[in-house]
C-alpha cells in the first residue's frame, strides 16, 4: 500500500476550497498553510493566462524531513503517509530546512512543526482527505497506488504526470497532470511577501520581527497598481498605446507569481550562526595544542593545556546555550539525546558535543592530578571528537536538501579549517595576557598564515567552480555580486584574511599585531558563518 495524490491542472480553478477545508479540518491558525493554490500569471496582455498548482507535502518515498529529524517526531508510516508527532517535536526546524517543497510550518500556536499529513485520521476509518471531498471539479485524486484498480493509479498509467524537482532524489508521491514548469519550479518565478490576502502579521521563527514591516493590507495592492499606472500615464503610454499597453506594463511580460503561501523568512537566524562559530572556537582550542605536539612542532606547557581545555569547555557551553535558543521549543531540548533518531546529524552532533565537554572535564581532572598514564590516550581521544565537533553541522547542512548551496562537497573543508583558524586566534589573543614562549607564537602565526591560505582557497572554490543547481549558483552570486557581496568583501576577505595576513607578515611574532590579527580573523568567521547560514535560506523553495 502506497498513498499518493494527482492534481490535475485541467480541472484546478483556483478556488481555495482546499485550502479552506485543509483549514478547518486541521484548525491551521492565519498565516501558515498545510495545502494552498499557488498562481502564476503568463503571457502578454490580453493574451494571458493563470496557472492553479495546488502545493503541500509530496508524502516523500525517500523524505529528507524524516531523515534530519532528531526525535522522530516526523515518521513515515506503513502505508507510505509521511505523518508527525507534535508531542515530540523541539522545534529546531531542520525538517523545514530539508524539505525541497516548503511544506512544513512552525505552528505559531505549538511552536511545533506541522504539515499536511494525509489527513491520516480520516484515512484510518476509510474516509478520503478533506481537500479530496470538497474540490468542486475533482482536481485532487487520492488513493493506493499500488492498487491497479484505484483511480489514481489507472490516472498515473494513462497520463503524463510531472513531480517538483526530481533531481533532489526524494521520489515525491504527488504528481502533476498537465503541469507548466513556471508554476512547479520555484526558480521561474521570482517570490515576494506582497501577496493579496496571503500576508501575516506573526511571523514564523526569525522571520516574525520582520513580518510586521512587511505585511500590508489589500488596499495597499490596489493603490500600488494605481499608483503604477498613473506613472506610466504621465508618461504618456496610455495617450500613445492606449490603457491595453498600461495594463501590459504593470503586468508584465514575462511569468510572474501572484499568489502563493506567505514567506516563512530566516528559520536559522544569528543564533546558528553564532554557534557554527563558538563551536569552531571549541574544537580549535584543543586542536591546536594537540597538533602542535603530536607533530613535534611545539611543545604546550601546563598553562597552554589549562587554556586549552578552559577555552574549549566554556566555548561549548555558549555553543549548547545558543542550540538551546533556536530551539521553538527549548524546554524540550534533552529529547535529542533521550529520544534521538540516529540518522539525523543533529543528534550525531549532540552526542559529539556531550562527549566532547565530558572528555575535556576529564582530561583537565588527569591534568590536575598527574595523572600521566591516560593522558595521552585521552588527548587521542578527545582530538578525534573535536574533530567530529568541527564538521559535523557540514554533514548536518548536507541533510537540509531544500538548500542546494549547503550541498557543497567542500564545506566540511570550510568548517575544520575555519575551526583551525578560530582555535590559533583564539590563543593569539590570550598571549597578550599570558606568558607564552616565543616558539608557541612563532607557531601560531605560522598556523594562522597557513590556514588562511586554506581558508581563501577553499571560499575560492566553493563560489566560483561551476555549480550543479540553479539555486545554488544564485546563492553565489548573492554572496559575490549582491546583497551579501559588501559583507563578503569587507568582512570576510579583507577584515577575515587580507589585513591578518598582512600584520602577520609585517609584525612577525610581535604580541599585539598577533593578538590584532587573532581578532580580526575571528571577526571574519563569524561574518562567513553569518554569510553562509543566511544566504541559501533568501531561495525560494516553492
């Protein structure tokens, strides 16, 4: 047994019954949609047309959102109906992240996730989903699609039939009769939060600060258009072409959206990127020391090794503390180890960081009390997990399929290396307040000017080798030519690398320009972090 849906696009007139019925069935608070119309206007007036595609989950086969979700919350069931449980759900939104389609919500209500879940309540007493009962002109199909003799699979035997972005590899369970790619591909039509009827004043996640700006009232549509058409009027289109040619210049001539589910912003905010970074400056407290020593280049003293472990304790609890905070429902936050779903990396990530903070408190109580017969297997040890500490939100990122960009082959390279850099800075600026050797600054600055090195060669491939996906390739030229480009090139490569190296060179092992140039390569970590978990999320996913 194996449900799917068919919406058949020749029969769709937009009407939001579904939508309305999806609403009332589920009790869907305003602003967040489980099933919506989303419309899509083509050609050049008069000759235009409007194009209905009715959005919600694709009940994946293979479902990214089922994967990264660190407590089961999000399952697939027997009978192939991806469903969720609200009770177990922390709200730490990594299944909206995964999700290619911009199905799943944070209830504003719950603080949980939500999505369309088959209407499995009614599918367990033999009923059809709400929206299937009411579609006026029986555009939506339901059923088993292994049953020949059901009505969607004789429909997916006969038909052409279209999914959204196969290429993702999720096998999506809801196809398209008579689909136009301007309506299923996010990237044909460019999205605005402006949509009649469609705006929220609440907000979802670190969106809600913004929404409020950004929401508008109809009338505010219509003085928008009126307001448009009386410019080109003074232009004097209406008097040379006619009102026809001013209607055409508001419209538009090439595909433009309408009408869609509102905007659900940045669901990784500050807090994500602040703690991709004091994560960083963990893993690289102890690693620098550890390296240093296993390949002979130096030799840490007690004071170093206390720094190191104090450095990378107190960084793990910010960095807990930050996990905490994104979190919609934080109280809930000891489920991802207490309830965990091995296959996400999240819980991969918290069990790493538990163990790291447990190794590190041991190996400062082996250090206290001479206990030198386990230290250095417990340094091996704790250095492996610290590595794992470092990389693991790269494979993490890998899991959110919705994000094309995060899917780059090089970004567990991005974030050992910039664990590194933050590690060797970190210690640079304590010199100033330590008495270090001059054999431990020489390596620091020989570290920092190495894995800077790394670190611009790295940013150089991940931006300007040739990219598998449209949206990644526009989350690259956000970052190098658009709204991210100042930031980017200010704060990253000049602040972040340029002027370290140049004090490096210029100050040799000199305290101050160490301790300047240690501050300022952490400045440009947090401005890449800030960069890298913030720009995929600007791509529309529906």
């Amino acid at each position: 047994m194996r449900y799917g849906f068919v919406i058949d696009n020749r029969k769709c007139i937009g009407c939001h019954a579904c939508t309305t019925a999806c609403k009332s069935e589920h009790d869907v608070p305003i602003g967040v949609n489980r099933t919506w119309v989303k419309q899509v206007e083509k050609g050049t007036f008069p000759d235009t047309r409007r194009l209905f595609s009715v959005m919600r989950c694709n009940h994946c086969t293979d479902a990214p959102c089922v994967e990264i979700c660190p407590t089961e919350a999000l399952y697939t069931r027997a009978d192939g109906i991806v469903d969720f449980d609200k009770d177990r759900c922390i709200g730490c939104k990594s299944c909206m992240q995964a999700c290619p389609y911009d199905a799943l919500y944070i209830d504003p209500e719950t603080s949980t996730a939500a999505k369309c879940n088959y209407c499995a309540h009614r599918i367990d007493v033999g009923l059809e989903p709400a929206c299937v009962n009411v579609c006026p002109e029986h555009a939506i199909i339901s059923g088993d699609m292994d049953n020949s003799t059901s009505e969607i699979a004789q429909l997916l035997a006969r038909q052409q039939v279209n999914v959204r972005k196969a290429e993702k590899g999720t096998t999506p369970n809801l196809f398209y009769i008579d689909a136009d790619q301007a309506s299923l591909n996010p990237s044909a039509t460019a999205k605005t939060s402006e949509y009649i009827w469609s705006t929220q004043t609440t907000g979802v996640g670190h969106f809600a600060k913004e929404a409020e700006k950004l929401s508008f009232s109809n009338g505010d549509v219509i003085t928008s258009l009126l307001e448009a058409e009386k410019q080109y009027s003074s232009a004097g289109e209406i008097a040379k072409n006619g009102p026809q040619k001013s209607i055409e210049l508001i419209m538009g001539k090439e595909a433009k959206r309408v009408y869609d589910t509102p905007d659900k912003g940045i669901l990784w905010g500050w807090e994500v990127s602040a703690y991709v970074f004091t994560k960083a400056i963990s893993a690289g407290a102890f690693l620098i020391p550890f390296i240093g020593a296993l390949f002979g280049f130096i030799e840490p003293s007690s004071t170093i090794a206390y720094w190191s472990c104090g450095l990378g304790l107190v960084f793990l609890a910010l960095t807990g503390l930050l996990l905490i905070m994104d979190l919609d429902q934080p109280k809930r936050f000891l489920y991802v180890l207490l309830r965990p779903h091995w296959n996400s990396w999240l819980v991969k990530g918290g069990y790493a960081i538990t163990a790291y903070g447990g190794l590190l408190t041991l190996l400062a109580v082996a250090s206290f009390f001479d206990w030198h017969i386990i230290q250095f297997p417990l340094k091996v040890v704790t250095a492996l997990v610290a590595g794992i500490v470092a990389v693991y939100t790269a494979f993490l990122f890998a899991q959110a399929k919705g994000r094309d960009f995060w899917q780059s082959p090089t970004l567990a390279i991005h974030m050992l290396v910039h664990s590194l850099m933050a590690g060797a800075a970190a210690f640079a600026i304590i010199a100033l307040f330590s008495n270090l050797s001059i054999n431990w600054m020489l390596y620091l600055k020989n570290v920092l000017l190495i894995t800077m090195g790394v670190n611009l060669v790295t940013l150089f491939f991940e931006l300007t080798t040739t990219h598998p996906t449209v949206d990644s390739s526009r989350v690259s030229n956000m970052i190098t030519k658009g709204q991210y480009a100042k930031l980017f090139y200010g704060g990253t490569i000049l602040i972040g690398n340029i002027l370290p190296i140049v004090l490096l060179v210029v100050g040799g092992s000199n305290p101050i320009l160490l301790a300047l140039a240690g501050a300022l390569v952490l400045v440009g970590i947090y401005f890449t972090e800030h960069i890298w978990v913030e720009a995929p999320q600007r791509i529309s996913l529906t």
